[in-house]
C-alpha cells in the first residue's frame, strides 16, 4: 500500500499545521466484473455464476437489514442499520415516532482475527506493507523532500489520514 505525506488543512492549538501519513490509492475501481473473475479463476465457479451472486448480495442484503437483522459476511465483516434521530427528543415514552428518525445508515463492521498475544487485526487489512509513493513514481508525484505545502486531504477535518488519489498511468 502506498502513503504519501499529508497536511492538515486546520491548525493545531499552537497553530501548527501537522504533517501526517496519507493512503494514495492507486489505478482504478475494482468492480463486480473484476472480482468476478479473479474469484473465477481461484475457484470452479463460472464468472457469470459468481456475478450473478454479487450483483444479487444487495438485494437480499437489503430484504434482511429492512427487517431489523443483522449480516454478517464471514471473513469480511457485519452490517446493521442505525436510526439517528433529527431535532430534540421527547418528554414522554409514549410520544415516541419514526418520524422523529433524521436519517438511517447502514455501519459496516469488519472482521477481525485475534491473533497469538491477544492482537486484533481486521481481516481485510492484514499483511499490509507501506512503500512511499515516491517509489512508484519518481517525479510524478512530490518527493519526500520536496516543500509539499498543499495541505489537502481526504477528510478536509484536519485529522489527517489524507487519501489522495494517484491514478497509475500503466493501469
């Protein structure tokens, strides 16, 4: 996985614009074909049958979390719906609607492996190695040493994480 360095775009209390490590993500968006036929090719499954189950996963993701149930994907993690409210709460139990819901989102929970001595890593993030996006393409992108003083990132909340996007141009 590929990081570069990214700046904060608010200051801290002392009025530091921090540096941090940001994820570039590289190439293009993996999609259903794709992934189909990467799974085809590791399995006896045919790319149209493997498609056909994923394009079919939200449908029937949607009938079950409509109806208050949890899903889980093994090896990939959970899925619930949590209702947030909109505007102040009432006095009485009894007063209580569902139009008092603002809006209702879906949390996505990954799996996770505990591994000897009690370290929790999520399933989908294991084995990562960071290389600096420097070394994927010298002078394409801003070098370490380089005066990068762009201050964006992903998130635009000043906590960093950036996730800016490097398009790979072999993709």
């Amino acid at each position: 996985m590929y990081y570069k360095e990214t700046q904060d775009s608010r200051p801290d209390k002392d009025g530091n614009f921090l540096w941090r490590p940001g994820v570039v993500r590289t190439g293009k968006v993996v999609g259903i074909k794709t992934l189909s036929k990467l799974i085809s090719n590791a399995t006896t499954l045919t790319q149209a049958d493997i498609s056909a189950a994923l394009y079919s996963l939200p449908l029937f993701m949607n009938m079950n979390l409509k109806e208050g149930h949890t899903v889980r994907l093994e090896g990939l993690g959970t899925f619930c719906v949590y209702g947030r409210s909109k505007g102040k709460g009432v006095v009485e139990k009894k007063d209580v609607k569902p139009s008092q819901f603002g809006s209702l989102i879906v949390k996505f929970t990954p799996e996770y492996n505990v591994k000897l001595g009690g370290v929790r890593t999520r399933a989908l993030l294991e084995d990562i190695e960071f290389t600096h996006i420097s070394r994927l393409a010298k002078g394409y992108v801003g070098d370490a040493d380089e005066d990068n003083t762009g201050g964006n990132n992903d998130s635009g909340n000043g906590s960093g994480g950036g996730g800016d996007e490097f398009i790979d141009p072999s993709a």
